[in-house]
C-alpha cells in the first residue's frame, strides 16, 4: 500500500467573512474538520498544498490531515469531503474535512474511465457514458483511485449495467435499481432523441 499523503492545517479563533476574507489575500484558505461523533473544528491551510493534494486526490481519497491545535498536532485520517472555488479565479475559496475511522466503510462516489475499442464502433455504433461517477461503499483505504470499464464486447444496442462492472476487492456498488453504466448506440437512434428532444 502506498503511504498516504499528508495535509498540515492549523486551527483558527477567528470567525467571519472580513476574517475569512483576510486570511485569502495571505493565500490561506478557511475550512472546518469535521468527525464522525459530530465534533467540528475550524481551521485554515495554505493553499498551494491544499490545491496539489485535491488534483492528486479529488475527493474520494484518504490523506493524513495534521492538525495543529493547541501547541499540539495529530494525524487524522481524512476526506476532502467539499471544496467551493470563486467563480472566477477557480481557486479555492473554502474546505470541509472529514475524519474517517479507518476500519468503518464509508460512501463515497469514484470516477469511470473506459477503457478498449467496443464492437459496437466498428459497426458504426457510438459509445455512451450514461454514468461518469459510481457510488461504492468499501473501506477508506480500498477507496479506488478509479473504476476501469473495459467495453471491448459491447455490440450495438448494447448497455453495460452496473451489476456487470469489475470492482476491486473490498469494493461494493450501491444501486437499487441496475442502471445502465455505459452502451453502444446507433448513430441513428442518437440523431433521433436529438430530434424529439428539441
């Protein structure tokens, strides 16, 4: 297992937007820690580190979060659970965290990426991406960095459903219904949604 990264934070007094607006024009960004008993703490981090571990990571991905509180500091396994970005400038603006127990599943969504040429194309068919994120469940250190489809047997008219995708051990779709994940449609029966839809 690759060793985790890791995410210094301190912990913050101060509250309120001019505050918060301050400590941006310093590159710090606001946030709170969130844990699993309800506990939450505010805090602040730097945000070049913050914004290089959420592009390696996104969020869905377990990290140390070094928290400094108090004169003290402590590793707590982590999520990026939501990040808010300006409208603008796309860049961070504020950080939820959340603490995870590392031995209890967590719900988190994992992209899809596609992989192989499907029959279907061949025949003149077009590949469909109907999801582009699943919802597993697994521990936080089996999160997959990615799900792999492999869609070389799809035929036209053809749909691979959720209950069909390979997922790593440890790992568990969650789906009520067996929804379609990707499929081979006829060019033709493309052109025509397109037409009903306008």
């Amino acid at each position: 297992m690759a060793e985790l990264m890791t995410l210094s934070v301190r912990e913050r007094a101060e509250k309120g937007k001019g505050f918060c607006r301050r400590m941006r024009t310093q590159n710090l960004i606001p946030g709170i820690y969130y844990n699993q008993e309800g506990k939450n703490i505010p805090v602040q981090v730097e945000m070049l580190p913050l914004t290089k571990l959420h592009n390696k990571l996104g969020s869905s991905r377990v990290f140390h979060l070094v928290l400094e509180t108090g004169g003290k500091t402590e590793s707590l396994p982590s999520l990026i659970w939501d990040m808010k970005f300006d409208p603008l400038k796309s860049t961070p603006i504020h950080v939820d965290f959340y603490g995870v127990d590392l031995d209890r599943e967590i719900k988190v969504d994992v992209r899809v990426v596609v992989e192989g040429k499907a029959k279907g194309l061949i025949m003149g068919g077009q590949l469909e991406i109907f999801r582009d994120s699943l919802e597993v469940i697994c521990k936080p250190l089996d999160v997959p960095e990615k799900i792999i489809i492999d869609v070389t047997d799809l035929d036209i008219g053809v749909n691979m459903h959720i209950d069909e995708v390979k997922l790593p051990a440890g790992v568990r779709a969650i789906f009520e219904d067996n929804y379609a994940v990707v499929g081979v449609v006829a060019k033709e029966a493309e052109a025509d949604a397109k037409e009903d839809g306008k």
